[in-house]
C-alpha cells in the first residue's frame, strides 16, 4: 500500500481516479428511460418524418400551378380528391390539380406544395381559385428533414431528457440501452451517532448523512445502499467495509471529524486488500479531511462528518464520480448560473473555498448572497440555493463580482 | 357550457386555473422523500445540536482560565478527564482545569470553551500549558445554534433537497408527510398516430408524444398514466376521456394541429358533463392552438400535435400547473439562468414567442444562440437547452441583448 499524505487540490484527486471505468449497462423500458444515461450512440434506422408531409390545412399542389397567383388573378385548380390522415393518397396531383389535405397529411405524387386553405376559395365541389402562389416545398416537410437515415443525434454517454426519449420513440425504441445505476454504499461512523428512529442521549446526535448523502446518490443518478451506523470499531468497520465493497461500485464513509476517528478509517482502508491511499486531506474549505483511497478497483470515500462539509465534498467530488461511474461523459452544459456577489467574501490564498449562497432578484439581476458564518450547520445549507468558489490563487472576491453559482 | 372563443394571455390561462386545489398528502419514509414537496411546516420540538459541543479536537475549558495566555507565558491547567464521544462527560471544569475533547464531544459542565490542541503542550500526563487564549464560546457549537426547539425551518409546499432531508433526519423524522404526486393521464389523439412499436406505414408516424410528455410529468413531479392513441372517433374519445377524469389528477390530450382535430378536442371536451372552455387559443408561438377546458374539478388541456410545440406549451404551462397540484408553493428560487443573445432574433408584436436555444460558454461568458428554423421538428427540441422568451411588446430582440434562458 502507497500512500500520499500531502494535502492535494482537486483536479489532483480526480485525476488519481480518472482511470475507472464505468459501471455496465441494461435494457430498460423506453416508458423509464428519462433521466438515465444512454450506453450506446443511435443511428436512426429511418427517415423522419418518413414522407413528405404538410405542416398546413389547405390543398396540395403542383408549385408552379400557382405561379403568378394574386387575389385579383387567381389561379383556377381542379380538386380531384382527399387525402386521408394515416394513408398514403390515392390520388396523384396533376398540373392545375389540388388534393385536399390536413396539417400531418402525406402528400400525395406529383404534389410538391401546400397551399393554405386560408388563400383559396372554393368555387364549386370540384374548383378552387388561389390567390396566392406557393413555392416549391413551400409548407411542406420533406421526407428526411427531422432526421436522415443513417444520422446519429443521441450520443452515448448523454442524460436523457424528454426530448431524447421522444427521439428513440420516433425510432420505435421500446427498450433502450443505458448504464445500470452505480450502487453507493453509504456508511456513518462514530460512537456519538445514533439512528433517526431513536432518541439522543445528552452527547449524541442523530445520522443526518445517511439521509443527506443518499438524497445525494439519488440526484447524481446512483442507488443509495445504506449501511447504517457503525461506531469506532476497527473489526466491526472492517467486516462492513468489506462487505459493502464486494457489493457496491464506491462506498462513502461519512465519519466525524476528530483526528481520532479520520486515522481510524485510514487504518480501515489501509487493511483493507490491494488498497492506497490517494488523498489525504483536500487543499479546499469546507473538506480538508477528505480521505479517498482505491481499493481493488472502486473508489472509497472518507468524507468530514459534518453535515455542510460533508455535502460540499460530495457536490465538488463525488457527484461527479458517481454521474462518471454511471456512464455520463456529455455534460449538462453549463449547470452553472452566473450572479454578481452581494457583499465581499474573504478567502485565503492556497485553498479554494466553496461558500454557501442564497439567489436574490434584484432589478432584474442575480445576486449571490454569501452565507457565512458557523460553517458545519445544517441552517445555512438549507438556507443557500448553491456554492460558489473562489479559486486557489484569490484572496476573496469584491462586492459585485460576477461569481457562478452551482445550485444545490 | 361557456366557452372563450378569443385567443388569451399565458398569464389569463394560468389564472383561470388558480382555483383548482392541490392534490392530498400522503406519509412516505424519510429515504424515499427528496424530491417530493412537504405537506406540513415542520416544526422543530427539539434543540439542534440539542447540547455544547465541541468543534476542535482539544481540551474543555473555562475560558477565564486562559486569559492572558501567550506563547512565553502560557497557563498552566490541570487536566481531570476526558469526554468520550457521545456520552455525558462524568467530570466537570472548574477554575485552572481541563478536560480532553474531540470534534463532536459534549462540553463538561463548568466548561464554556475549547482551546485546540495545537495550542497547548503536555508536561505530563495530568498537566498543559495553553500558548493562546479563548473567549467564552469559542470552538463550542451552542446547544440551539443549529435549530431552536419551537423554530420552523423547513414550510409547506417547498420541494425536499437533500439538506431538507437532513433536517427531518436530524429531528426524527422517520416518516415524512407530503405531497402524493398528480397523476396525470396522457392521451395521443390522431388516426395518423401508431405505438411506438409498430412500424409506420407510408402517412404513419409513430406516438412520440406519450412518452416526450410523459417523461416531462414525471420532471414535474407528477405521475404519468399513458392512454395509448385514439383515432379521431367522438365516442371513443369521449369514452377514453371519461374513464380517465375518473382516475387522474388532470388530462393531457396531444392531437392533430389539424383545424378538424381541434374541433373534435372541443367537441368532445363540450360533450362531457360540467365541463367549460377556459382557453381555445393561446397567444403564445409555438402553442397557438392549445385548449384548456375544467371539466368538473379538474383541468383538461388539449396539446398541439406537434412534438415541439406540445413540448413548449407543456413547459410554459402544464408543467407549472402539475407542480402546483402537487402541492409546490414555495419556488425553486430563480430557475433561470441569464445569458447573452449571439444574434438577433425576430419577433411578432401581439404574441409571446418561445425561442428554442443552445447554451454556449465563450470568453466566461454564456451565450444563448437561437434556434431557428422549423419549430415542429424534434431535432431543434434535442440540439437546445432550454427557452427564451420574447416579449408580448417586443418586436424582436437584438444580438447581445441579456436574456432569461428556461433550461429544459
């Protein structure tokens, strides 16, 4: 086992895991497809719409019947018949023909036009003056102009949004190939943490991060597995991280923050077999004593036990492991929402600090609203919309900086 | 029946709906509960963290006891004890004693602060010396600071994020009551549509919309109940329609943009009992053709066929609607994101339009470029990132100009 007891930046720590691969895949129905992660690029099979259709009610034409066309000299068509919605016409359009078709319908052979309802008028069951020409393919979609065959649009590696999935139903997609959800087994420790269902005694808390980090899990596109509380045992915390391991794709392990409890778990992940230490503590704030280690070929997780600090580790560094380790490669772009800061915010040089902020309009503007204060508390992270970050190499931001914030 | 026969404001539509209540609550376990939208204000009935704790790993200390303490004159204390983690401590602090404490530990009685232990010494096993001094409460998480007995932090109508989540944790909250989803039922109407799995003949299309629509009730918070496809036939609408007002929270019916289809909608709408038209026309692009009728206590809305069209008005309109069944009161603050025009964009006094637009970060900054072209197509739904929306009295909006960007 190798270890690095240096505290590392960011992009340092998820370099040390850029080389796991992603978890596999599964079919599911398309009905449950929104939100998953595509496994494979789609080629379509077919043309979309798949025939000429009209985007209008009126008659389709031969363009150049109507050629010259005005309200006071109208072109004369002969109607020869109707197209059916769903059917391919019976009829063909002829020069100086018109075939009555709806908005949807297929246009008939011979027909390379629409012409609007709104500027013909009928003469009789069989006649129709048009008092106004159309252009070739004028109101008309063309056979392959939403999609060619052969055309790739949806990419592996993409979330599915609705209109993703509406693009595999118009492909007849009743299954659809995605990555199967990372499992994240999620662990609290420390003697003082006792289970929501029970009643602290003077000295204990309840585990809020099991709640917290899962609702996380879930939001990141995992399947939270929680394991429950585990106290200041190393056998006990041994036999449970083991057993997580052989089940789950990446464990997190959200312990208290005492320098007792953080040597305990590297003690843990050091026993554990074909282990090393990536990171020992995390050059940003809230979250020095992060803790990440491989073991075997999945990613453990030492998070701070408090609360706040244990979900900015989790937005900043986990979230983004478990959308990688389910198969997300083409961002969200830009998840991010620009604001101009409400006040100044302190920072110290050689840290990169995430604070909480609330979102105001104000004159029609963004503003951050820093929340600072108490920083392990449970108030402000409800209290904030998102995190803002101020980087390694600034010592705090003035009062109207542009900042982005990533909403949480 | 009474009917509208005049094309309305967005804002006239959603108003003719602000009667109709939310759906009921239901309990569901605290796990399963981010997402979901609180029924209640939760009330906290204990304190948060509920006793003194520490915030350092050190010693517990009066903080008189350091005054004065300095590097070349440090204080002398007597160490009596240690706090175990999640228990009372046995001891107490008097005047020139100390007590050792971890992160997390429960202050000894006598004990109003913690000095850390980078800033003291051993000398022996039962003495230190403290090289700084500390105020009263410094390192000491107070017993409320986090939440007050009696304070309300988290309200009715607000939709659960994970530190929300955190917050029931942390007060007991196995089961949590909230918002049982809307169950909107989802109707394709047209005699060109066919499922999914069939393949289209020459005219056909396959049902895009049930799933496109369905996926966005699901983004919405609601629970889609998908109806297949009914042809353009009165009494089997009628009968389809009925059966489902029976059953959901609200109807959506996507058709034809045929001016007969939309008839039928209407007819059909009309024929049901204590029914009303509320809206037959929108002045809003794309979406113009869209009816919203109440039916009884419920809402009916007739889509246009379209793909992105229905999508558009779904986003704009129905999607609201469905979150407020469900219960949401309180806003995700300011969903929006603002960004720069890449290029000017023409609008039509008298109509609100909904652009189409991809989201692109140049220079830092998010520019959001339009999407032009034909507004049925599925591919312009796919290759943007949201919408922007073009003023009723705008005629058109400049390159650069700052816009509102509706991610979806």
């Amino acid at each position: 086992m190798s270890e690095f007891f240096h505290v590392v930046t960011l992009e340092e720590a998820v370099a040390r895991l850029s080389h796991l691969p992603p978890v596999g895949t599964e079919g599911v129905a398309l009905s449950e497809a929104a939100g998953r992660v595509l496994a494979a690029d789609v080629r379509s099979d077919i043309d979309l719409p798949g025939f000429r259709r009209s985007t209008m009610d009126g008659y389709a034409v031969r363009a150049a019947s109507t050629f010259g066309a005005t309200e006071s000299s109208p072109a004369m068509l002969e109607v020869t018949g109707s197209v059916e919605m769903g059917a391919s016409a019976e009829v063909s359009v002829g020069r100086g023909q018109a075939v009555r078709i709806l908005t949807g319908g297929m246009l008939p052979s011979g027909a390379d036009a629409v012409v609007m309802v709104e500027h013909t008028q009928a003469l009789d069951n069989a006649t129709i003056e048009v008092t106004r020409s159309v252009a070739p393919k004028q109101n008309v979609i063309e056979p392959d102009e939403d999609l060619a065959q052969g055309e790739t649009l949806l990419w592996r590696g993409a979330r599915l949004r609705p209109q993703e999935v509406g693009v595999l139903a118009a492909l007849g997609a009743e299954e659809v190939q995605v990555f199967r959800p990372p499992v994240v087994a999620i662990l609290s420790t420390g003697d003082e943490v006792v289970p929501v269902g029970s009643v602290p005694r003077p000295g204990q808390i309840r585990d809020v991060n099991s709640s917290t980090l899962g609702a996380m899990v879930r939001a990141a596109g995992g399947v939270p597995r929680p394991l429950g509380i585990v106290g200041d045992d190393l056998d006990e915390l041994l036999a449970t991280c083991r057993a997580a391991l052989s089940e789950a794709d990446t464990l997190v392990i959200s312990g208290g923050s005492s320098v007792g409890t953080r040597d305990l778990t590297i003690e843990v992940l050091a026993a554990l077999a074909d282990s090393e230490i990536l990171v020992h503590g995390l050059a940003i704030k809230p979250g020095k004593p992060t803790i990440l280690a491989r073991v075997g070929d999945k990613a453990v997780w030492g998070l701070p036990g408090h609360v706040a600090s244990a979900m900015v580790v989790f937005h900043v560094l986990v979230a983004p492991f478990v959308e990688r380790l389910g198969g997300l490669s083409r961002g969200a772009p830009v998840a991010r929402q620009p604001a101009r800061l409400s006040r100044s915010v302190p920072s110290v040089h050689g840290r990169r600090d995430f604070v909480r902020v609330r979102l105001e309009e104000r004159d029609g503007q963004l503003r951050a609203v820093p929340l600072l204060g108490r920083s392990g508390l449970l108030r402000t992270t409800v209290e904030s919309d998102g995190l803002i970050e101020i980087d390694v190499n600034t010592e705090g931001l003035d009062e109207d900086t542009e900042v982005w914030v990533r909403r949480w």
